[in-house]
C-alpha cells in the first residue's frame, strides 16, 4: 500500500515543481501594496538586488535605467528590490530609497519593497532565484535574468556590466518582438 502512494506524491511534486516559477510570487512594492508578479508573465524581466550607497550603484543604476528606456516598450521589465544586507548600503525608508532612485537616476522601473535576499529572513521570491539558478546573491547588484514564463536563464554577479548581458536581453526581446507578431 505504501508504494501505491509514492507514485502519487512524486507526481504531486512534479506538478507542484512545474507550476512554481518567479511570476507566481507576490511581493511589496515600494508604497507598501502587495503585488503579484504574475502582472510580468509574458514579458523579459531582470530582477536585481539594488542598493543606493554601493560603489556599484551609479554604473548600475543607469544602465539599468537605460535598458528600461530601450525595451520597456517592448515587453520588459527592470524589478528593483532594495537590500541591505550587504555593507549596510541600502539604509533609508522604503519611500527615501524610491525618491532616491527616481530623482538621481530617473528611474521608471518597479522599485519594490527593501527585501533580504539570503538566510533564514530572504524573501520567497529571491530564494526561488538562488534555488533556480544555483547563484545566492554574495553581495549588491546581482542580476537574474528572467524569461517570458518565469524561469531564471541567466545571473550574474555586480562584477557583471549591464552593458555585458544587454545582449542576451536584446536577444529574448527580439525574439519576444518576432513572436507577438506570428501571432497577429
């Protein structure tokens, strides 16, 4: 009777394994709203770990920006969320750190909710990155590159230029571009 069962519940978790993906996750965006990521599905998103007082920062921030500019119309998305788990260089408020990022850098991409991205305290959605891509972020500015169906197909760490992986995006939006337009 026991090895009736063990059919059953590997196939429950091969189930369960195929449905989870980045865009089932809900998070907290930046004004305290819960949102559902599943609003991304169907778009390129790179997800990051930002913070405001990294060396890192300005580089990043408007490479992210511009990589925003270039194929946000065309189905991609920049997600931002701030951490401050690495040198303490995420320290402001929620709504500080948003101010922050749209004044200096004019950021219109989602800025969510300051977020742990590792240990016991990470947020659900960045252990579901560091599951998928087998990459926990060690410090700020690590990238996941995120496909139209949520899976993680890439992730680098702030040593990574976003100027180095624009290719790669450019690629899946082109492709995004070329498929949306099979479908007309």
């Amino acid at each position: 009777m026991a090895l009736g069962f063990l059919p059953v519940l590997l196939l429950s978790c091969l189930i369960e394994a195929k449905l989870r993906d980045f865009y089932t996750f809900k998070v907290v965006n930046s004004r305290g709203r819960l949102v559902s990521l599943e609003k991304y599905r169907g778009s390129v998103s790179l997800v990051v770990n930002v913070a405001s007082e990294c060396g890192f920062t300005e580089e990043h921030y408007t490479d992210l920006q511009q990589l925003q500019r270039d194929f946000g119309p065309y189905h991609f998305n920049v997600l931002a969320f701030p951490c401050n788990q690495f040198g303490q260089q995420e320290p402001g408020s929620d709504k500080e750190i948003d101010n922050f990022v749209r004044q200096v850098y004019g950021a219109s991409f989602p800025i969510f909710s300051k977020i742990a991205v590792v240990g016991t305290g990470a947020n659900n959605a960045f252990k579901y990155l560091a599951e998928a891509s087998g990459k926990e972020p060690d410090w700020n500015f690590w990238k996941y590159l995120i496909d139209v169906d949520g899976k993680v197909v890439g992730s680098w760490g702030p040593r990574v230029s976003v100027k180095e992986i624009r290719p790669q995006i450019a690629d899946m939006v082109r492709k995004l571009i070329i498929k949306r337009k099979e479908e007309l």
